[in-house]
C-alpha cells in the first residue's frame, strides 16, 4: 500500500506541475487553456481522489478538513479549465486566478500539516 501512495503522490505532484508549466510558457500572453493545463489538472485531480482512497484504505490519519479545502480547490481548478478549455483567450485576471488556486493548493498541502510540527 505504501507503495502505491507514493506513486499516487507522485503523479499528483507531476499533475500540478503540468498546471503550472502551462501557465508559465503563456505568461506574455495571448492567455488561454492549453493541453498541458487540461492534463494536468485533471491529473492532479484524480490522483488526488485515488490518494485519499489509498490513506482511507489504510491505516494512515486522514486530515479530512484539510482533504475538503483541497478537493474544494482542486474541483474550482478544473472546472475553471475545463469551461475555458475552447476560448480562444482568457481575460488576465480569470488565467492569473488559476495559477493563484494551483499555488494555494500546493501551499495548503506543505502548511497545513497535523502530523509535522516546525
């Protein structure tokens, strides 16, 4: 089982990257969905799914406040690419709005943590 959590985090990991490596290539603009944002959204968003599966299945604690900001996050995110997904541009504010919730949900993975104390 530890096994496959660590390639589930993995993935996850590799699906915000896609995310946010598809942001960055366009940050002189034109903005607008690409293929790299699509995937990797929807990467990190059924990995995500699976990863919480995997930590249920087992006997890890589960933060369940945390898992629901981060699905809640992660579920705007894709939505958000998936309804824009055919423009042929996005407004700055909506593209910049994406990679500001990618960002917030990586820092709501590394920050806010039960099990590790600073």
């Amino acid at each position: 089982m530890e096994i496959l959590r660590q390639i589930l985090l993995i993935v996850h990991i590799l699906g915000y990257a896609g995310l946010l490596g598809g942001l960055l290539v366009q940050l002189k603009g034109p903005y607008a969905v690409n293929a790299l944002m699509r995937d990797g959204a929807g990467t990190a968003f059924v990995s995500g799914l699976l990863l919480v599966g995997v930590l249920e299945a087992g006997d890890a604690a589960v933060d369940h406040a945390k898992i629901g900001v981060k699905f809640a996050v992660s579920l705007i995110i894709l939505v958000l690419v998936m309804a824009n997904l055919r423009k042929p541009s996005l407004p700055k504010g909506l593209f910049l709005g994406i990679g500001a919730l990618a960002l917030i949900n990586i820092g709501v993975a590394v920050l806010w943590s039960s099990a590790h104390t600073f």
